[in-house]
C-alpha cells in the first residue's frame, strides 16, 4: 500500500513506518554522535603486484565501530552520511588515519583512499589533501585517491580542475569500479587517471564467462596502451588470480589475497613481508 501511495514524504510520519526507516531513522541519530566521538575504524585491503606476487600496498576502507551494533559496512552508511552531510568530515578523518598509518609502513607501499563524489566538489579538498600528507610526512606518490565514474558526471570541469591540483600534488587518481558506472571512453582520456580498477563484478565471472573475459582484457588493454596501471579488484580464487595477471592486470586486490584487515595486522604483515625478501 505504501508502494502505492508513491514516493511522498507525508507517507514518513504515518504511524506504520517500515522497519526499515525505523533502523534508518535509529542510525541517523547514532552518526550525528559518531562522528563527534570518532567511533570509525579504517581497516587495510593488502594489493600485490600481479606478477610477482609482492605487496605493492593497500586500501583503506572505513567500518564504523557501532556501540550497539557491532562493525558495520560502509555500504549501509556512507550513503547515509553522504544525504546527511556528515561525509566531509569522516572523509577528512579517513584520509589523515590513512595517510598517517601508511607512513609507518615500508617506504614503496602505498595507500589508496576513496573519495564520494561528494569531497570531490569540495573546494576544500586540495588543502585537506595537503594537509593530511604534511601532519603524516607521506611523500605525496604514496598516496592515491579512488574516484568513480559518477564523479565525474555533470561535474566534469570542476571535477577536471580539482583532480588536475591533486595530480600537481603528486598524488595519484584511480577510476574505482570500472566498468558499472557510465565507462565514457572520453572519462579517460580527459581525466588524469593513473589507474583502473577493474569491477568485481567481470572478476567473479571468469574463466567461464567469455563475455568478461574479454571485458578484462579490453579494459586492460585500452588502460595500459593510455599509459595507466590496472587493477584486478574481487580475486576470491587461484583461477581468477591467473586469469588477470595473464590477461594484463598489473596489480590484484581480493579475499584471495586478504580480506580487509585492522591496522595493527596490516602492519605485521607488511613488515614480515620485507624481512622475508631475498636481499637483491
Ligand atoms: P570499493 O572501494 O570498491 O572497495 C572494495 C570493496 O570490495 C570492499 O568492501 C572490500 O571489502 C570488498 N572486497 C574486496 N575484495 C573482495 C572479494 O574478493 N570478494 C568480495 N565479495 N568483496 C571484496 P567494503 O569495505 O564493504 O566497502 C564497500 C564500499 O564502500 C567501497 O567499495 C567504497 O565504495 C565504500 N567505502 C569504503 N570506505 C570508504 C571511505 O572511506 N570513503 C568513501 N567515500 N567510501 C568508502
Ligand atoms: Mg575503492
Ligand atoms: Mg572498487
Ligand atoms: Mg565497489
């Protein structure tokens, strides 16, 4: 019935609301208070380089630390904070957490954080960019900053100036879930993209699915003859693994490799990694 009655508000303050917008309206109020008491948590996806195998670094993707709930996933708030105007400030706080981290690990790691379409129009971020790779002493190529597709729509000469300033920074810029947005071929070769990352949704699908087995290798084509990087993102197994490094992915991300992890672990597992390796 509600379906029916079709999107108006009024239908909110009706006394039978569903049990969803009882949990919406719950976590509205939860993030106001978390963003003051900094309940987040940014935990580490380790990338290797698809060919030999070694870390080249890792994403940094935030949990909120829910008092009641326990870890919740990005996906169910960050859209959230984003309606709310609360994704400014958790941003900023994931981009100095991140930055700050990474310096403590080898120096050819790096650490990629993402960006909602919303920091991206923010006149602020060239300084809050700035300013996190100053208070963390991060050499700038360290850093990369992941975008999507819809960033860039409808915002394209303020989104091309902003990315514009942060590649003078040295920063890099990676073009996240490639291949679920838009995918204008003109994105790429308007924008200053460094890398592409490959959609998990293609990964999943081969061997066995020769539509994205030639997807990925068109996509890896196409970035590499543009003179980026590719990433493979969602490897769950040793087939997909062998699949992108043969099919020209450059770098893999996936829970073959590790799920998403805390800082303390990324961290070790870092560390080990470089006292592992043969001395050159
Ligand atoms: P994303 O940037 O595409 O990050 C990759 C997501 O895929 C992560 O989910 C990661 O845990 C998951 N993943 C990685 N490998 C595998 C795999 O092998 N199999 C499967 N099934 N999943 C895999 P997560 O951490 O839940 O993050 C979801 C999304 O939330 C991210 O997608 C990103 O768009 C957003 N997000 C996370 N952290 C931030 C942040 O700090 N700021 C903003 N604006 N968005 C964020
Ligand atoms: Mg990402
Ligand atoms: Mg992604
Ligand atoms: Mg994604």
């Amino acid at each position: 019935a509600a379906k029916a009655a079709g999107r108006s508000t009024f239908q909110l303050y009706q006394p039978s609301m569903s049990e969803e917008i009882l949990v919406r309206r719950s976590l509205e109020a939860d993030l106001r208070r978390a963003v003051n008491r900094e309940e987040f948590e940014v935990y580490y996806q380790p990338q290797t380089d698809a060919k030999t195998g070694a870390f080249t670094g890792a994403e940094a993707l935030v949990r909120w630390n829910h008092p009641e709930r326990g870890l919740l996933s990005p996906v169910i708030f960050i859209p959230l904070a984003e309606e709310l105007g609360f994704i400014g400030s958790i941003g900023s706080w994931v981009l100095k957490k991140a930055c700050m981290d990474a310096a403590t690990w080898p120096a050819h790691l790096t650490v990629a954080v993402n960006l909602s379409p919303i920091q991206l129009l923010d006149r602020r971020l060239v300084r809050i960019v700035k300013n996190a790779l100053a208070e963390a002493n991060l050499p700038a190529h360290r850093l990369e900053l992941e975008i999507t597709e819809t960033s860039l729509i409808g915002n394209d000469v303020q989104a091309l100036a902003v990315l514009n300033e942060l590649r003078e920074l040295g920063v890099s810029i990676s073009l996240d879930d490639f291949g679920t947005g838009y995918s204008s071929l003109s994105y790429l070769h308007r924008f200053p993209i460094n890398r592409i990352k490959i959609d998990r949704s293609f990964i999943s699908r081969v061997p066995n699915d020769p539509d994205s087995v030639s997807i990925i290798r068109a996509i890896a084509q196409l970035g590499t003859s543009l003179g980026m990087k590719i990433t493979a993102e969602g490897i769950e197994t040793d087939e997909q693994r062998v699949f992108s490094a043969g099919g020209g992915c450059d770098h893999l991300q996936g829970y073959l490799i590790s799920r998403p992890i805390p800082y303390k672990q990324v961290a070790c597992l870092f560390a080990e990694a470089v006292l592992q390796k043969p001395a050159a």
